[in-house]
C-alpha cells in the first residue's frame, strides 16, 4: 500500500518506521525540512518539504495514486483540509486524520473524514478497559471498516505461548502487528515465538475477539473478567 503520511514529528517518525518494515511504500509531508530530511535519512522514504494542505504539495507527493493518507500534525484544521483536499481532489480511498480537541471529531466524521485518532479517547478507553478486563485491551477502533488494534499480555499459562506465529490458527481478519518483549520491538513474521510476558499489538475484525481472545489468553481470559 502507497501511504502518505502528513506530519513527521514524533509520533509521524515511528508510524513511517512501522509502514516501512511492514512492507508499505510511504511518502513524507512536513513544512519542517530537518524532519523531512531526517526521515529520509532513516528510512529512504520520499520526502516533501512543504504544506500538505496545499494541493499541489500533495500531487508531487504523489496523492493521485496513494491509497491512504495520514493528516498527523498538531493542527485539527490543516487535518481536517489535508484529508478534503486528499477525497475530493485526489480521490484517495481511505483517509485518516488525527484529532488533538476532542470536540472536533463530531465534525471530522460528519465532513467525510474515514477514520480519526482522538488522543484524549483513546487514553480513556484503555483506562476504562484495564479496570474492567485487563486481558486484551483495545487501542484504536476503526470504526466504518469494524477493525481494531488491540493488545494482549501473553499470560504464562496461554495456549499461544512457546509456538511459532505459523503454528498458531489465527481468525481470518487477524493480523499480529508487532510485539514488546522486554524493551526490544519485534516486527513478527512467522517465525516468531511468542514468550509469556510479549506484549502484543494486533489489527482484529471486533466479529473475531473472542476468538483471538482465546488463542492468546485461553481459559486465563474467563478468570480476568471475575
């Protein structure tokens, strides 16, 4: 997938890592050209010094053919005009925008926007979800497309641990995205051994999280929610 992703700060730097080591091509917009040059420099992506709300940026960034764009700077309304001008000029299919005042999202979703990241929903969400199961916990839900980004403490006692990925019938919209052991960050392929303690990030259809629930966490998840 051709993704461009519009904002290369911190949080802009680590999602371009993960495009990349996932096998997506990936473009970079920032009006800052030391973190242009940066990201270039890191993973030899292309990048754009420049305004991703203006459109011609955009196209020589190569919009016209990109599947997704990413509006991931520290300003709702340039999110907002990115992902217009991304839909409606370019007609890309799927835009993600990221929302720093909560009440924007109302009017995020309502102008078309795909799918957005609320900072502030998201920290309450695994707030709540840690007091009341602290098996999976859900990070981000898309919610047109009905995936989420869940993650999972493999418990000692799971029917997961000790097997390599390819061993293990995942469901069929499920996909391990990556998994923190200790402070090293694997990006997993089917080789890789699940450990009790991993941490682990998983993109799921919310029709399959019980049955991911579990493959990971077994009848350990029954006891959780006592």
């Amino acid at each position: 997938m051709f993704v461009i992703v519009v904002g290369s700060g911190k949080v802009g730097y680590y999602l371009v890592q993960s495009l990349v080591h996932t096998g997506h091509e990936v473009a970079v917009l920032d009006k800052a050209a030391d973190k242009v040059q940066q990201v270039i420099d890191d993973f030899g992506v292309v990048g754009i010094t420049g305004d991703g709300c203006d459109p011609r940026v955009l196209e020589l960034a190569g919009a016209g053919r990109a599947e997704c764009i990413v509006a991931n700077t520290g300003d709702d309304e340039d999110n907002l005009i990115v992902c217009q001008v991304a839909k409606i000029r370019f007609h890309v299919p799927q835009t993600i925008a990221r929302v720093n005042n909560p009440k924007n999202e109302i009017l995020f979703k309502r102008l078309g926007i795909d799918a957005t990241v609320n900072s502030t929903d998201l920290i309450l969400s695994v707030l709540e979800q840690e007091v009341t199961c602290k098996g999976m916990t859900p990070l981000i839900a898309f919610r047109k497309s009905k995936m989420e980004i869940v993650e999972t403490v493999l418990p000692a006692d799971s029917p997961a641990a000790g097997k390599l990925l390819k061993d293990i019938s995942f469901p069929s919209q499920c996909r391990i995205l990556a998994v923190l052991r200790m402070d090293q960050v694997l990006l997993p392929d089917g080789s890789t051994k699940l450990e009790p303690q991993d941490l682990i990030f998983t993109l799921v259809h919310t029709t399959q999280l019980d049955a991911l629930e579990h493959i990971l966490i077994g009848n350990h998840a029954e006891a959780l929610k006592h």
